[in-house]
C-alpha cells in the first residue's frame, strides 16, 4: 500500500461521518401477553413445512432425479 491510502480513504469517509443517522429505540422486555399453546402450534409447524418438507421432497424423490431423459 502506497502512503496516499490512508489520506484517500480519510476523503471519501469523510461525507459519510457527516450523516447523522437516527438510532432506532429497541428495548428488550418481556411480552405484555405471553404466547398461547395455539400461536407455539402454528409457529413450529410454519418453520416444519418450510425448512424440512422441500428437502425431504428431494430425498423422496432422488431416483427420479438421477434419471437422464
């Protein structure tokens, strides 16, 4: 690296320190209405069908995968 990058760098850093950017006003709590047997239900069951129905529809299916036509 030459001695010049860290001045280039330094300049084209520079405009973006200047931007003020809003922090965002997270604070972590306990839930005001703690979560149902019905919403844990259809949580776990969303995340069943779409992480492991797609590969488990491709293990079925391999042989038929494997076939040139």
């Amino acid at each position: 690296m030459s001695a010049l990058t860290p001045l280039l760098l330094r300049g084209l850093a520079g405009p973006a320190r200047r931007l003020l950017v809003p922090r965002a006003q997270v604070h972590s709590r306990p839930p005001r209405e703690p979560f149902g047997t019905t919403d844990v239900v259809v949580g776990l069951t969303a995340c069943f069908l779409c992480f492991l129905v797609p590969p488990g529809w491709v293990l079925a299916n391999l042989e038929s995968y494997k076939k040139r036509e």
